[in-house]
C-alpha cells in the first residue's frame, strides 16, 4: 500500500493535528477576540469615566467661580464702595485681589440700571477682552440674573446665607471662558436693597492653556485642547461646550486614556506566537483588568470625595452636609431623639486676613477646623460652608440644654489663642444652634433658625452663643413692621414725624444758648414710638438717610425764626459716608436761609474713627461756616490725639459720667480732665444729661462751658422753644466760646 503513508499522515491531519490546529486557531481567536473585547470594554469605561471628569470640571468651575465670588459680593463694605464710587476701593477688592487670588481675568461691576460702573480686565488679556468685547453676552446674563432675584432671592438668603447667581459657558476671541454674575448684597442684612436691583458683579475666567494643562496633570488627560470645530480623529475623543441656550459654542478634545489598548498592544503579539499559553495569559490580563477597574473605581471614589468635601480643611462641604441632615430627620429611630444644628463664625475674620495676609488666614481656618472636629464626639459631623464659617450637627443629643451645654464647652475651647507660624493670634467665635426634638423640622427651617440664632449673636456683640428663641422671629416681624409704618411715616411727612428741642445753657450765666433736634414719631395705631426703636431700625434700613435729610430740613426752618440761638442735628454713619453730604447740608441752609454758624453737626466717635473720609467731610463742614460736635463723648473709640487734629468745635461729655459727678470723684476728675483738655484744644465742653442742682454746681466749678438736661427742659415743641426765646436771655455760641 504505497499510500498507506500518506493516507495515515492525512488521516492523522483530518483526525489529529487539523482538529488541534482548528482548536488552536479557535482558541487563538477566542483568546485574541474575548482579550479584543475586553480590551475595548475597558476603553469604553475609561472613555465614559473621562467624559463624566470633564464635564464634573467644568461644572465645578462654573461653581468655583460664583464662590469666589461671594467673598466679596456678600459684604456691606462692597455695596458702600460700589455705592460710594470708591475706585480705589473696588479696583483694589473687586479687581487685582479677585485676580491674585482666584486668577480671574476680567471683572466688571453693572448699576441695578445694568451700566458700566468698574472694569478690571488682567493686562495680558486686554486685547482679547473688553466690556465692549463681552457685553451683550454679560446683558443677558445679568437680565437672567435680575428674573432669578426677583423670583427666588428673599428665600435663598434666609436659608443658605448665600446670594443666586447666574453662569455660563462662553467662547471669547476663541477662547473658552466661564462667565458668572452674582449680586452684591448685605453681609448681615442691615443693607436693604429691592431684589432685581442691585449692583451686579460679573467675573471671567478664561479656561485657557493653564487651566488645559491643569486637568491633563490631574486627571491623565492627553493632549487636551479646545476647538470650535468638532475637528477629532479617530482616536480623539471630544467633549461638547454649550451655553447657556444650549447652543454648541466650542468643543473640548482630547487623545482618551486607553488602559484596554495599551495591555492589548502589548500582548497581542505574544498571543500569536504562543498559542497554547493563551489561557495563561487571558488570567494573567484579567488580573491586571482588574487591577486597572480598582484603580479607576478609586479615582472616582476620590472624586466623589472631592466634590463633597472642602478643599482647604478636608471637611465635608455643604451639599455632604444638607444631605447628613436630610437623613438625620428623616431617621424617626434615632435614640435619644434630639437633633441640634450649629453655625458657627470666626469673628472679625477678614481683619485678620488684611492684617496677617491670607495665607495666614488660610492657616487659622485649617487650626480653627481641627478644634472643632476634635470636640465633636464620634459619628456626628462638621462643615466648612463658608469662608469662615462652619456648620456642626449633633444627631444623638437629648435635650436643648445638652445642645447649650455642648455650645459652652465649643465656645471656651474655640476662644483660647490660635498659633499661626509661632505666634499666638488671639480669636473669637459666634455660635447659633437650633434644637428639633419632634421630627417636626424640615433642613430647610433647622437651617434657617440656627442662621437666625447666629445672625443675633453676631449683631448683640458678637463672641457668644445664642440659641435660637421664637421670640427672635417675633422681634424681625415687629422690625420689619416698623421698617414698613416707617416708610409710611416718611412718605406722610409731618402727620406723623416731628421734631422736638431740647435747651442748652451756657454757663456760668445759665443763658439760653440753643437747642438740640430730637426726631418724634406719633404712629396713628401705636402712639409714640420711642426713638430707640425706630432709629435702629432706619440705620439698618437706610432709611436713617431720608430721615436725617427730613430732620436737618425741619431743623433749619424752625431755627430761622428763633434769633441768635444755635440748632444741633444729629448725623448718622450712613448720612456721613455720603459723598454728597456736605452739599445737601449747603442746600439746607441756603433754601432756609439758616446762618451756617447757627448750625451744629453733631457726629459720633464711631463716625470720626473712620479715617481720611471722616476728616475730609469735617473739614468741607468747617469750611461751609457749620460747627461740628462729637457727642456722646467718651462712649466709643475716638484718640484724644486725633480729636487735636480734627475740625471739631465742641465735645459733647456723655450722661452717663455726669450721673454721678456730684457723689464720685473717679467720675468728677474724669470730667474735668476732658473740659481741661477740650479747652486746652480750644474746643468747648457742654454736659448731657444734667438733672439736679448739684450735678450743675459741680459741673460750674470745674470749668464746664454749656450743659443740657432735664434740670433745664425736657425735650419740647418749636411752640414752646419760642416762647423761651422770648422771655429767657440769649447768648450765641461764639460769644459763649
């Protein structure tokens, strides 16, 4: 059988080898097709994972930018300077600061009538970015802005201490940039504006080769560029910028990170050649896809950490915290039942930051947030939701007064001195908390009271603890009541608001030297509201404005009909931060035809502690023939060696020390060394306050030049001023001086 052999070899291939060969070519294809798959499998994830980073970045951004810029739009100094035209100011805080600090690259600030009132674009990119570059993107911006305040603003305040905002993504001169506007508001509340009309503060921050090269560092990013074309290639992938009317404005596009590929590069050729170890070698790439899946599982763990926590301190931020406390209420088993919130604020924070530099700044947040977190017992949770403000929530506390007890043991530890770089920087803190022991709370109005709670700490001296009280709501509805009849007072004029006189003698004569203007509010339901409650109000308002403006007007016509005697009005911090102050004062006298030497201006410490503005506004005073007066002297925080150099004409002494003049020597040589020092200054002393003949007598011996008080009048009608006019002698200030 000559063919025996090739029959058997064939045999053999049909029934050996080809069936091995078939199971090896199989297998190879099996192996090479199910690592294929695999490979690509894992592209696909890491190309999904890359996507969702991106567009988790750019959202993040958009949210870091209208952050940033709550540093300084959620401040009164800001709405002042805005207001005041202070250049200097606003350039300085709202522009190179914005800049050095956040690396924003253009920064304007609109009129609530959305016109230009600051610019401040970085040197580099004032050739691709301008007002008049980005304006009509910035006008609707703000237009939607203006629709969010006056839909959701009161609200959102209340509950987060946080102002809306409106951003977009935008391409300009080919470049992408981040856009945001956010409205400049009260710090605290004391500055009211109608919402839609505030100022608005619009930030840019170009997403330009920095940023690009920032995120390739980061998040394994290749080649990351931006394009207004879709222009990618095969291996590209690319990321879709939209506005804010979903229109495509721009692409991101980048080489993916391809973990599947680079493994099947790699073994691909040794599958071929070794076939019969792909099993082998399908475990050992299954491990190592493995090991990749973990570690980009871990990538995304820390992202997700990231975005939950706060970058500085490492505490959760307040989206993780607002979730905490919706499972805290919603958690009926708990044991014990309470749940108390704290807020809690480093006072006076940003003085330490102007005076120390923000780094420093940096640092005591980071030691204030490792105190705090050290007294918290375990499986409860603090926050850092703001600059310097952090949020706790205790969900296993009992009672209110265990919550109160906790607040003592935070407020002694937090009061002790912070070391910063070796030096010993001494702080303070305000706390709020609210307590919920009936499931009865949602987050929303725990948030609010607690907020509440924190705002009287901050606004009755600061440096304590203050639970929250229903009586404190009680105490916003009556001053929101009295803020609205206020208004109403004004708009009725003299129906309601009139002014009374108190008399001030000179001495030793006891002549009749002037009067002082003292407002008077005759509510038609109420009665008289007394002075201490509606004043307060209007300062916080700003309606202390109109009603200033009102009394010097009433004032000046009243005076005019009474010869040589001199009238004293009463200024607020508000009227004297007035640019146009003095000329309003001008007109006044002018219209009235008041003499400006019979016009007295009477200021407080507060008010000429205030620096270069104070003294220029004095001197305008001065200048215009009106004499000013510090009253209430020795009550705040004016330096005998600034009253020297100031234009100032008379020292007001505060009732306060004249009380017990006649019975204590401490008081007595206290007085005496202020008249002692307002005469060596050239300046006269006139006493508050003065009620009996011995605090009188007292007051004549030791030299003092005018006094006021009830021993003489209590504050009376212009009728009755007449009527002592006429029959008391005068004498006028300068013959008096």
């Amino acid at each position: 059988m000559p063919n025996s052999g090739f029959f058997s070899h064939k045999n053999f291939l049909l029934t050996r080898t080809l069936p091995v060969a078939i199971a090896v070519l199989l297998l190879n294809f099996g192996g090479f097709w199910l690592l294929y798959w695999t490979t690509q499998e894992a592209d696909n994830v890491a190309y999904e994972r890359q996507k969702y980073m991106f567009e988790r970045v750019i959202g993040d951004m958009l949210d870091q930018v209208a952050h940033e810029q709550e540093s300084v739009t959620i401040w009164n100094d800001t709405i002042n300077a805005v207001r005041n035209g202070d250049e200097e100011w606003v350039e300085w805080n709202l522009g190179i600061w914005m800049q050095d600090y956040f690396g924003h690259d253009g920064l304007f600030v609109l009129s609530p009538d959305d016109q230009l009132l600051h610019e401040y674009v970085e040197e580099k990119s004032k050739d691709t970015l301008s007002f008049a570059i980005v304006g009509q993107t910035i006008f609707g911006l703000v237009k939607s802005l203006r629709r969010k305040l006056l839909d959701e603003w009161e609200l959102d305040l209340k509950a987060y201490l946080q102002s809306p905002g409106v951003g977009e993504m935008a391409v300009i001169n080919g470049r992408p940039a981040i856009i945001s506007a956010k409205p400049i508001v009260s710090d605290d509340g004391t500055i009211i504006q109608t919402p839609g009309n505030e100022n608005v503060f619009v930030a840019i921050r170009f997403l330009d080769d920095e940023f690009l090269s920032e995120v390739e560092h980061k998040f394994l990013f290749d080649q990351l560029r931006f394009s207004r074309m879709n222009d990618r290639t095969g291996r590209e992938l690319s990321s879709r910028l939209v506005d804010a009317n979903s229109n495509t404005i721009g692409y991101f596009i980048w080489v993916p990170y391809q973990p599947g590929s680079r493994v099947f590069s790699f073994l691909s050729p040794m599958l071929i050649a070794l076939g019969a170890v792909i099993a082998i070698l399908v475990v050992v790439f299954s491990l190592q896809l493995r090991t990749r899946y973990r570690e980009q599982r871990q990538a995304a763990s820390k992202m997700l950490y990231m975005a939950r926590h706060d970058s500085l301190t490492g505490l959760p931020n307040r989206s993780c915290f607002n979730d905490r406390v919706d499972r805290e209420l919603a958690d009926k088993n708990r044991s014990p039942s309470g749940v108390a919130l704290l807020f809690v604020d480093i006072d006076h924070f940003k003085q330490i930051n102007d005076t120390l530099g923000h780094q420093s700044g940096d640092k005591m947040i980071c030691a204030v947030a490792k105190r705090l977190e050290s007294l918290l017992p375990d499986d409860e949770l603090i926050a850092r939701v703001g600059g310097d403000e952090f949020t706790l929530l205790l969900g296993r506390i009992s009672s209110a007064l265990d919550a109160e007890a906790f607040c003592e043991r935070l407020y002694q530890a937090c009061n002790e001195p912070v070391d910063i770089d070796g030096r010993k920087v001494p702080i303070a803190m305000s706390i709020g908390f609210a307590f919920d022991d009936e499931d009865a709370l949602g987050r929303e109005e725990l948030i609010r009271r607690a907020d509440v709670a924190l705002y009287w700490a901050k606004n009755n001296g600061r440096n304590q603890f203050v639970a929250f009280d229903p009586e404190m709501d009680a105490r916003n509805r009556e001053k929101r009541q009295i803020e609205h009849d206020l208004r109403l007072a004004l708009d009725a004029g003299a129906s309601q608001l009139y002014l009374h006189f108190q008399p001030v003698y000179s001495l030793p004569e006891e002549t009749l030297l002037g009067v002082e203007a003292l407002a008077r509010w005759e509510h038609p339901a109420h009665g008289l509201i007394p002075p201490d409650r509606f004043i307060p109000v209007a300062e916080e308002t700003g309606m202390i404005r109109e009603l200033g403006a009102w009394a010097l007007q009433t004032a000046c016509e009243e005076a005019v009909k009474w010869p040589e005697i001199s009238v004293s009005v009463n200024v607020s911090v508000l009227e004297f931060e007035d640019p146009g102050y003095t000329a309003r004062v001008s007109d006044v006298l002018q219209k009235t035809g008041l003499a400006p030497s019979r016009l007295i201006i009477e200021v407080t410490e507060t008010i000429i502690a205030t620096g270069e503005r104070s003294d220029r506004v004095l001197a305008e005073l001065t200048e215009l023939g009106v004499m000013v007066a510090i009253d209430d002297f020795g009550t705040g925080f004016s330096s005998l060696g600034r009253l020297r150099s100031m234009d100032v004409d008379i020292i007001k002494i505060d009732r306060v020390f004249i009380e017990q003049i006649d019975v204590s020597v401490h008081d007595r040589e206290l007085v005496r060394a202020v008249i002692d020092f307002a005469h060596v200054a050239g300046l006269q002393a006139t006493a508050e306050g003065v009620e009996t003949t011995a605090q009188l007598e007292c007051l004549r011996k030791i030299g003092c030049d005018n006094v006021q008080g009830y021993y003489y009048s209590r504050p009376v009608g212009a009728d009755a001023i007449a009527q002592m006019v006429k029959h008391q002698p005068i004498s006028s200030l300068e013959a008096s001086g």
